[in-house]
C-alpha cells in the first residue's frame, strides 16, 4: 500500500490523472476500477475520478497486482541531448522555451518512442513537473513552453484558450508570388480522413471552424516569398491549408503543396517544412509580465534565404 503526499506542483490535478502519472504503466481501465471499488482513499475517504486534489492531501494507492503493460523509457541520443542543450532560448523557476528542431514530435505516440517532452524528462530527471503547455506539429521547428509547475501550466493553457494575450509569429517560405493585397485570409477549416489512406488532413469547407490568420510579405523572391503568418484561431495545420488556399502552399509540406512546389523544393535542396514559429508573446504565469520568446531559424534555413534571388 501506498501513501502518497500531495506536493504543491499536483495540487488542482484530478485524481484519475493523479493516478495516471503515478501508476503510469498501469492501463487506465485498471486505475478506474480501484477508484470505483473505493481502493483509492483521499484523507481515508472514498473519491470519485474527478476529485480535485489539494496540497498536503494524502493519496492511498492499493497494490496493483494485475499483469501490467511493460512501458519502455527510451533515452535521447547524445546528438539530441546536445541539441536540446542549444535550443533552450529561455528558463526560469516557471518555465522553459525551447526551439524545438523540425522532424521531432512533442511528445511520443502513435509509434513515436520519444518525442520533445520525454527527452527533457530524461534529460532533466530532477525536475519534479515537465509538461507541455503547448503543441507544434513534428515537422514544424520553433517555439514550444514546457510548464515546470502545474499552477503555471494551468494559468498559461488558460492564456492559450483565452487568446486574447497571446500572439503567435511564424515564418514560411512559399511558392510563387504571394497575391497582392492578401492581408487576411478568412477561410473556414475542416479536420477529414482520406479515404483512401486514412490519413488526417484538413480543408477549407464552409460548414468547417472559422479560420483567420494575417499574413505579411517579408521579402518576394523570383519563384517564392518569404511571408509572415499571425494565426487568430488556432486549427490544425490551419497556416499550411491557408497558404494553399490562396495559391502559394509551403514549400517542403508533403501534405498541402502542388507538384510545382515540390519540385521547386527539391531545386532548393529543402527537405523540411519551412514553416517556423519565431516568436510567441504571452503573460509571464507568475509575474504577469508579458514576454515574448524569440526562436532563430535553423542555420541551414539561414542560408536557403541568402541564396534565393530577388
């Protein structure tokens, strides 16, 4: 039998995630059941799954003696160990900003054994609470938070709902000229499978989400723009689909781009997406400040950009 404190970093959590942190190779139906048996006990007393949890509460957690799932811990290669030491643009007490690379998911799944979030846990297993306040896609590079106490991830997820303090700024490389006058792209979004593949993709429907983002032409080239994207809603994909939308997809998206676009890709030697998220600006979870995190392009992004004429 265990009995198990509440630190201050867990207190608001529920107890069914409560559970799901501590007993993490213990399948979710299991830890339902000894909740509904009255196994677990919250200060002796019988709790429900969605019990909040206070600091100083005492969790009892009965032995678990059904077979488990064996759970793997892989362990991040010393190249990624490296580059993750680099890509911290900012850290303190609360959080963490990390430029994540292109090509590495935030968190593992769907037959990913390690993504962003489980290669700092291993990285820094000292820290008592790493989570995630925040997502990008894999092939996305650029600004990511990891909340380092649950009260910040809490009150920055809250920002991210609210959207009303937080401002998001990314880079992409696209095809073509980018249409002139094109400030605004309104278009709603809707999340499909491929029937055929089965594969996720999203598309501009008119019984889809709404769907806003600002765009500014930071320089034309002869064959593509570099161009700023200022999502307002945030759908999935929803700088990518819009991009597209309007004629000029990104360059390097193996989803959304046209034969010509990946052809003029292959010409540029990118083998990436060239969609980067550069900056995000939002309150400080403690202080309230507001602050704004700055990620720099990829060095070999850097140098595509010096070699495209004007």
């Amino acid at each position: 039998m265990q009995f198990i404190e509440v630190s201050a970093d867990r207190a608001e959590q529920r107890l069914d995630n409560f559970l799901r942190y501590y007993l993490n190779n213990v399948p979710k139906s299991r830890i339902y059941r000894i909740i509904r048996k009255g196994e677990v006990r919250v200060n002796k007393k019988r709790a429900k799954p969605d019990t909040k949890l206070s600091e100083g509460d005492v969790v009892r957690v009965p032995p678990v003696t059904m077979a488990e799932k064996t759970i793997e811990n892989p362990q991040p290669s010393a190249g990624l160990r490296k580059a993750l030491d680099h890509a911290i643009v900012f850290e303190d007490s609360a959080l963490l900003a990390v430029n994540k690379p292109s090509g590495l998911a935030v968190h593992g799944g769907s037959g990913l054994k390690l993504g962003l979030i489980e290669a700092l846990r291993a990285q820094r297993e000292s820290e008592p609470f790493l989570e995630l306040v925040h997502r990008l896609d894999r092939d996305t590079s650029g600004v990511v938070l990891v909340a380092k106490k649950r009260k910040s991830l809490t009150l920055l997820q809250d920002e991210f709902r609210q959207k009303t303090r937080v401002r998001k700024t990314y880079w992409c490389l696209v095809k073509g000229h980018w249409p002139d006058g094109c400030s605004v792209v309104d278009a709603p979004l809707l999340r499909h499978e491929e029937s055929a593949s089965g594969e996720r993709r999203v598309s501009v429907q008119a019984n889809g989400k709404p769907s806003r983002t600002h765009f500014r032409v930071l320089k034309q080239y002869q064959d593509c723009a570099w161009v700023e994207a200022l999502p307002i809603t945030g759908r999935t994909h929803q700088i990518r689909v819009h991009c597209q939308y309007v004629g000029c997809p990104i360059l390097g998206d193996d989803k959304y781009q046209d034969s010509e676009a990946e052809s003029l890709a292959s010409k540029l030697g990118l083998n990436r997406l060239f969609l980067h998220a550069a900056q995000l600006t939002l309150p400080h979870p403690e202080t309230r400040e507001e602050m704004t995190f700055v990620a720099d392009l990829d060095e070999r992004l850097k140098a595509l950009l010096l070699r495209l004429k004007s």
